[in-house]
C-alpha cells in the first residue's frame, strides 16, 4: 500500500528518493508564490525541469523485442499529490506535456482501476 509517506525510487545509481507528497508540495508552494511575484518564475520552472528529468526521463518507454513496454513513473503517487502537482504547474502557467502527460496517465489508470474494482 502506498502512502504519502512512501517515496519513489527513480532507479538511479545514486539511489535518491523523492517523496511524492514534497514534490507536489514543493511545487505548490512555488507556484503559488509565482503568483504573486513573477521574479520567482525561474525558481518553479527550475525545479520542474529538474523533477520532470528526474522522475519522467529515467522512465520512459521503450521497446523490447519490437514489444512496447509502457511505464509509469507516477504509479507510487497517490491522487492528492497528482492532483497538487497539477494545481501547481497550473498556477504556474507551466506547460510540460512530458510532465503533464504521465500525470494524466496515471489519474487516467487510477480511475479505469476503480472502475473495474466496483464492477
């Protein structure tokens, strides 16, 4: 079971490990805080290009035998964190669809996943 509180491994060879709910946290706060004062626009789009090629560029997916091998970068994220991150690049008029994308994705398969537990 996931929890706020678990974190992601991205599968570096240096082993970090990122909370999913700092990240969204993060950049929430720095969005917000673009908001009210356009200077602090480089520090949110920093730490987006920076999380972005983190989390979503050491996951991506690739082929195997001509098979495709879908990943999920976000799929140890819970929906309130995907939800915030989104909430953040928004209010930072951030437009990432290399970003925006497995997020979409993830909610997407989260939803199809309950719909599939109720039926």
């Amino acid at each position: 079971a996931s929890s706020s509180s678990s974190s992601f491994d991205n599968h570096n060879n240096d082993i970090q490990r990122f909370l999913p709910r700092d990240v969204s946290g993060i950049a929430w706060a720095l969005g917000s805080l673009q908001c009210d004062n356009y200077r602090l626009s480089d520090a949110l789009v920093t730490f987006v290009d920076t999380i972005t090629t983190t989390l979503i560029s050491n996951n991506s997916d690739h082929f195997n035998d001509g098979i495709e091998h879908v990943s999920r970068p976000l799929q140890n994220w819970q929906s309130a964190d995907l939800v915030q991150l989104s909430v953040a690049l928004a209010h930072g008029r951030i437009d990432r669809p290399e970003l925006l994308i497995p997020i979409y994705d993830e909610v997407l398969h989260s939803i199809e996943a309950e719909l599939r537990y109720e039926t």
